[in-house]
C-alpha cells in the first residue's frame, strides 16, 4: 500500500484509469458473453455501437480510446 498523500487531481486520475480499464474489461465480457443475445446478423453492427460507445465514454477522461486486449 502507498504511504505518501497524493493530491486531489493524483486521486482523480488514478480513478479515470481505473474506470477506463473497468469499460475494457466489460467490453470484453460483452464481446464474450453477450453475442448471443444479438441476432446473427447484426454482431458486426452491435459490436461496431458498442466499440464507439465505450470509446465515447473514455474520451470524457481525455483517453483516446478504450484499452483492448
């Protein structure tokens, strides 16, 4: 555990980075565990939304992009 007090905008960006890993990694569980909720012939287009979408939100954080694995 860190012992040195890190300053409010520290604190603030820690907690963008940690939300913006949280939206990749529900991006890949969506990838995953979802599709089959999507008819067949619309994976591509809901994958295409859900892409922009989770990109969308981490540029709310100054991110460019979603982290992909």
């Amino acid at each position: 555990m860190a012992t040195d007090k890190l300053s409010r905008t520290e604190l603030k960006l820690k907690a963008q980075e940690n939300i913006a890993h949280m939206i990749s990694l529900v991006f890949q569980y969506v990838t995953d565990n979802v599709l089959d909720e999507i008819p067949e012939g619309q994976y591509e287009e809901f994958h295409a939304i859900l892409e922009h979408q989770a990109d969308r939100a981490v540029r709310l954080m100054g991110y460019e992009k979603h982290w992909r694995s």
